[in-house]
C-alpha cells in the first residue's frame, strides 16, 4: 500500500488544498493548479513508480502482535523513508521530510467520506484565536495567568463523523389542565378543567452529526457545532492534502444511539410547544420511531491544540470552518465565588447609600 | 441655682416616669397574653408614651357585650383612660366572642391612624391575629404607631432594607459570576438537536385536546363588611369626645 503526496509540478514542494478557492497551493513558490490537473500529473508518476527496491532483509520486527495489529508501514512517496501510522491514519505527514501525504487504501468501503468541508481558518488564524482566548477571562485559574501559555502541538485536522438523516415519527400525550374563577355570592368558585392532550405527527432531521473519533470526547466535538454542511464538497483525496486525517473508528450503530438522543430530545421539545392554552401541561407518554434514517462518513475540519501546564496537558479545539472554539480548561470555583461577592458587596454598599441619601433628602418616606 | 434647676429636672423625670409606669397599657381579660408578654407589651407602650405623649391601649376580651366592635371599643376606651387627661391616643380591642379587631382613635390618633387606609391596620395585626401570634400582633401594632409617630431617621430607614439590599446585591452578584463564567469556552454536550430540524417539517397528523372531567373548589369571601382582609372604618363620639375607629374580622 503506498502514500499518495501531491507535489508541486514547477518547485516540487508538498501541494495543500486551499478550500477557499478549490484549488492545490503552493507554500513556497505560491503557484495555484486545478487539483484533476494534479492529479493526472500524480497517475503518470505512479506509473513509473514501484520498480526500485532497495530494502535490506535485515532487521526482525521489534513490535508487539498487539502493535502490528493496529500500525501499519508505508514509504513515503517523497523522501522514500518509512511510515509508521495507525491503521485508521488516512492523512499524515512524513516525520522525516513534513511531506504530506495522504493514504486513500485506508479507508474502508463502510468509512470512505463521502463528502468534505474545507479548512477556512488558517494556522495562523487558529493561533491567534488561542492566544486571545486568556485574555479578559476573570474565571481562568492563575496557572493560565502566570507567564506566556505555549502551543505544545496545533494539528489540522479532518476529524471523522457520521451524519444522520431521519424523520421522527411521533405520538405524545399529555395531561392539560385550564383554571377559571368566578364568584357566586359569598363564595369564589374556581373550576379546573382536565384534558387529555393527543398530538401525533413527523419532524425531520438533516445532517444531525455524531463525532466517529473515538479519540476525542464527544463533549469537544459538539461544543464546536454546527458545521455547515451546504458548503460541504464531494470528497477525493487529494482534499486532505496539508491536513491529517483519521477515518471513523466508531460505527454507525454506536454513532445512532447519541443521534437518537438528541432527535427525542428535540421532538419532545417541538411536539411541546404545538400545545398551548393551558395552566399546566404534564407529559404522559412519548413514544418515537425512526423512520427512513440513513447515515453517512463525512470529514468535518478542526484545528486541535494542546497546551501544557503544571504538567497537564490541556486541549483546544475550533471549527476550522466557523472559528468556534472550546476547550477543557477549568474554570476557577475560587475566583467565581470571589466575583461574586465583590459584587454583591459593591451593590450593597452602593443601595444602602442611595437609600440612605433618598432618606435624608426626603425623597424616600 | 444650677442645683436648684437640677432637682427640679430630676423631679420632672421622676414625675413623668412614675405617672408612665402608672398608666396601665395592657388590660388583657381574655388572658391571651402571658405574664412576660404583658410586661414586654406595657413597657414598650409606656415608652412610646413617654417618648410622645401619645397613648396606646391593648385590650382583649371574650365578651363584647353584644355591642358592634366599634362601640365596645370606643365606650371602653373612654371608660379606661380619662380623655381629659389623654385626649391624644388609641385603643386596640380584640374581641375573641365575635373574633373581631377594632381600633378606636381619638385625639391625634384620628389623623395619625383613623384616617388612613383601613387595610393599613388589617396588614399590620390580622394574619397575626389569626394565626393566634397575639403578643407578635400587638407588638407590631405599637411598633406601627410609633413608626407613625417617629419617622425613621435615614440610617434607620437604611438598616430596615438592608436584607432586600443584600439579597438583591447577591442576586446581582451571582448574575456577574455567571456571565463570566459563560465567556469561557468549556466543552459541553449538546442535548437537542434543534438545528438540524428541517425548516417547516412539522407535520401533525393528528392533534386532539380531549376533555376528560373538572374539579370544582368553593372557597368563602370574607366580605369588607364583616371586616376579614381589608377592614372597615367609622366614626362616633362618646361625652363630646370625638372618636375615629378601623377594624375587621380575623
């Protein structure tokens, strides 16, 4: 199984696909090319490619059965050295020369995207976004405020998810109940009326996302949703050139169950607000069922940043299409509090001073 | 000289005290009260007296003598303090026979209590009254008088809205923390899935509100005439001395 890297035909330099524009770029001469130029130029080279072999039977295999099970060795097609990557790498770059390379045989015939958002955050965008985070934050802890935070690793990413598309079919009832008073003589008489509520009906969902990583927590990626899907475009390799890639490592059946959760969630909510007029409405029964679902791999774009402190590692992530950023940086019990009640003291000396002046010009009696 | 005018000051205090401790404010022949409470309810009286000049009288019963609240209250009044000695004060009379509360004012009592609102008086003693609070009533029914009498100083006025001031200044508080707190950028679930509805998909296929059945509650009006809740006021003289009461039901 070989790499694929897609090289500047005028200076040879690795090639990124600029997601703005649909086209391949050049980092050091700059030029532009149509990608299916590109790749015409990378057919005619594999063709010639594949006849030289100079690999010396030498060494034994020092991995684990349990490693070689999930690493795999590959040459890279620029510098010729060996790649190590785990079997779910679909997007790497060379440790030796930085090439990027990109290696489509990774994925599977179930995993292979079916469509791709571009980056439009730049690297530099993505740092400076995590510099500017620190500042004017009152309830960061004072580890993150004691000297210059670092970058420790900012990689680009193409982070797998599935998308879901389904109707829900609904049926819900609830208990209603409408409260009318009226006197009659000495007496008011207040009459509450009690209603069975029935609605049922379908909702439609599109391009719900469920992060297939099972690297990164499912908290990260959909604190930094929505992804815009109608910018998505059709996915070819040649898209994740300059960016590193992993394919879904979680299937589709796991992937539902946190889909289904939103989708009752949010039918729920919606099939709620269809009823209207009444004192109190208690749910009594909900019941959903999924009706023509279908799910697909995408690749979504994220800058992932990691910054160490007191010897934890720490982890940002933004939407490389949007900007939108988290991370799992805490924030601070002590200062909230504090906050919190340098505030309530301020306000409290502040009213009782008005009131005390209110009082004494006559104005408050 | 200075001597002279010192013992005579002297006197005058010890005059004014002792005709203030002699002046009895409390005269509890329903026997609600006990001993302490009596004693706390004829200090607290005698001082506003003494303070003012200003005469409060705390009386209950269990027999009204078939009398109207207004007319027990106003004959007994002029019965228990000589208006000619007093002509400035009120008498508060709780009559547990009719379970009615009666205010009869004379003197400057008319317009320092007849003449406001008779809701003023039901907010002040009623809820007490019924929850059988009888010394919390009557203490706050003195303490009400002398509020009229006295108004705060602006430090006073300041400390009694204190607690709302604290409270609103930890309400203001919380509300800054939690804006701050909602600048960070903390990763967190997503529960719903609200955009990713497809615009207008909605489509109920069914939507019935079906009326099962209906509870039906009585509850009695406690009507401004027979007092309960607002209270009523009125008007009446006794010998030549003219007499302003409010009261209602408890």
């Amino acid at each position: 199984m070989s790499t694929l890297t897609y090289k500047c035909p005028s200076c040879a330099s690795p090639l990124e696909f600029d997601g703005h524009q649909q086209e391949m770029t050049c980092n050091s001469c700059g030029n532009t090319f149509d990608p299916q130029s590109i790749i015409a130029v990378n057919q005619i080279r594999e063709e010639d490619a594949g006849h030289e072999d100079m690999r010396w039977d030498m060494m034994e295999d020092s991995f684990t059965p349990g490693d070689l099970q999930q690493t795999k060795a590959y040459s890279c097609s620029s510098c010729g050295a060996e790649l190590f990557t785990e079997e779910t790498t679909v997007a790497t770059s060379c440790a030796f020369c930085g090439s990027p390379s990109v290696i489509p045989a990774q994925f599977t015939d179930e995993t292979r995207p079916r469509q791709i958002i571009p980056f439009t955050i730049d690297k530099a965008k993505a740092e400076q976004m995590f510099r500017d985070y620190f500042k004017n934050k009152k309830l960061i802890p004072n580890l993150f405020l004691e000297g210059p935070n670092q970058i420790d690793e900012i990689r680009k990413l193409y982070v797998p998810y599935w998308i879901f598309d389904c109707d829900a079919d609904a049926r819900m009832s609830y208990r209603g109940t409408t409260v009318s008073s009226r006197r009659s003589g000495q007496y008011m008489v207040r009459t509450t009326r009690h209603y069975l509520i029935y609605r049922a009906g379908t909702l439609s969902f599109h391009d719900l996302p469920v992060d297939a990583s099972i690297r990164l927590d499912n908290k990260i990626t959909e604190s930094i949703e929505p992804f815009n899907q109608r910018e998505a475009i059709e996915y070819a390799p040649h898209t994740l050139s300059g960016a590193q890639a992993n394919r879904a490592d979680v299937d589709t059946q796991t992937c539902q169950n946190r889909a289904n959760e939103r989708v009752k969630l949010t039918t729920d909510q919606v099939f709620r607000s269809t009823v209207s007029g009444y004192a109190s409405v208690v749910p009594e029964s909900s019941s959903i069922k999924i009706i023509n679902g279908t799910s697909r791999p995408v690749l979504y774009p994220v800058w992932l940043i990691t910054t160490k402190k007191g010897g934890k590692t720490y982890t940002f992530a933004i939407n490389g299409q949007t900007g939108a950023l988290t991370c799992d940086i805490p924030w601070s019990k002590a200062k909230f509090f504090g906050r919190m009640a340098s505030m309530a003291w301020g306000v409290t000396v502040a009213g009782f001073s008005l009131i005390y002046a209110l009082s004494a010009l006559g104005v408050l009696k | 000289m200075k001597r002279v005018f010192a013992i005579i000051l002297l006197l005058c205090c010890l005059l004014i005290s002792t005709s203030a401790q002699e002046m009895q404010h409390i005269s509890d022949l329903a026997g609600v009260l006990s001993e302490s409470e009596e004693a706390r309810l004829q200090q607290q009286a005698a001082e506003l007296y003494a303070l003012t000049g200003f005469d409060v009288v705390i009386h209950t019963t269990k027999y009204s003598q078939g009398k109207t609240p207004f007319d027990y209250s106003m004959d007994y009044y002029h019965a228990f303090r000589d208006p000619a000695s007093t002509p400035d004060g009120a008498l508060l009379a709780v009559m547990f026979d009719t379970r009615d509360y009666q205010e009869a004012a004379r003197g400057k009592g008319i317009s320092l209590l007849t003449r406001r609102e008779s809701h003023d008086l039901a907010k002040v003693v009623q809820k007490k009254l019924s929850n059988g609070e009888y010394y919390s009533a009557f203490h706050s029914y003195i303490r009400y008088v002398r509020r009229l009498l006295i108004p705060p100083t602006p430090l006073e006025r300041a400390v009694e809205l204190l607690p709302v001031v604290v409270i609103a200044g930890l309400a203001m508080g919380l509300l800054y923390a939690l804006y701050l707190k909602s600048k960070l950028k903390i990763a967190k679930y997503r529960h719903d899935a609200h955009q990713y509805v497809t615009p207008n998909s909605l489509k109920l296929t069914a939507s019935q509100d079906i009326y099962l059945y209906q509870t039906v509650t009585r509850t009695k009006i406690e009507s401004s005439s027979s007092g309960g809740g607002r209270g009523s006021s009125s008007s009446g003289s006794r010998g030549g001395t003219s007499y302003g009461g409010r009261g209602g039901k408890f």
